[in-house]
C-alpha cells in the first residue's frame, strides 16, 4: 500500500471503479452516475423484526435516473452487468423511513410489486444513502440531484 494514504481508501476506490465499470455499458443516452457504493440490505416483512433478518452485501449505483444494485460476487470474480438485481427508475420507489442508527444509515424503501426493502449504509458509503434518500423523498421533498462523473 502507498505510504500516506489511509488505510481502506484503495479498497473503496477500486470497488467504485468496478460498480461505475459495470454500470457504464447500461447507461441510457445522457444519464449518469451520481454515486455508487456498497450497502447491506434485506426484504422487510413477515414476523421477524428486522433486527434477526439476514443481511446481504450489494453494490448501489445511483444515477440521475435510476437505482441499480448488483449482487456482490464472490471472491475474485469480476462484477458484471449479469450481477444486476435492480434497475428501476426513481418514480418505481417511495421511501418509506429514514433512520439514522449510529454508526448506520438505514432507508425503507418500496419498491415495485409493495416489496419492502432495508438498505442500511456504513459511514463512509452515508453519502450514497443520502443521495439515494433525496432522490426518493416522498412529495415535494423528492429531489434532483446534479450530475457528478464517477
């Protein structure tokens, strides 16, 4: 590792490269990526409290238009555009809740056929989830985010 640069850093800088990699060849005409990260998300629903739900890694593109999550791959294997779960326009989502647990960030958001989904942000990757919460605010709160190359 470089002298100098904190440690973490280059690990999340090549998994940006490799979200914006995989994100790039799905790209509508003038649409971009506003930020990517990863996020730990689980379906919400049933009787369990989401307390005791299992967890899952994903990847999260946010672009000016969509909300793109991939499956992370296993060990040493490249993310691709099959990894894909979730493209959907913004207007598919409503953001139900937002609660800020420390150290986490989480989001309730529904989604398309009134499946409930909790994404749940690490401190360095909150940005992605505020970016993804102003673009799915309900009513008048829902916003545009201004476009930033990755």
């Amino acid at each position: 590792m470089p002298r100098g640069v904190p440690r973490g850093v280059v690990g999340r800088k090549k998994v940006r490269e490799k979200i914006v990699a995989a994100t790039r060849p799905t790209l509508a005409g003038g649409e971009s990526i506003v930020s990517c990260g990863t996020v730990w998300d689980t379906e919400c629903g049933g009787r369990a409290p989401l307390l005791f739900r299992g967890r899952s890694l994903h990847y999260v593109a946010v672009t000016d238009q969509r909300l793109i999550v991939f499956g992370a791959p296993r060990r040493r294997r490249p993310l691709t555009t099959d990894s894909m779960i979730i493209a959907k326009r913004h207007p598919s989502f409503t953001l139900e809740k937002e609660r800020r647990f420390s150290p986490m960030l989480q989001l309730r958001v529904r989604g398309p056929g009134d499946r409930v989904l909790a994404f749940e942000f690490r401190p360095r990757d909150r940005k992605v989830g505020r970016d993804l919460a102003t673009v799915l605010g309900s009513g008048e709160q829902r916003g545009r985010l201004p476009r930033v190359d990755a």
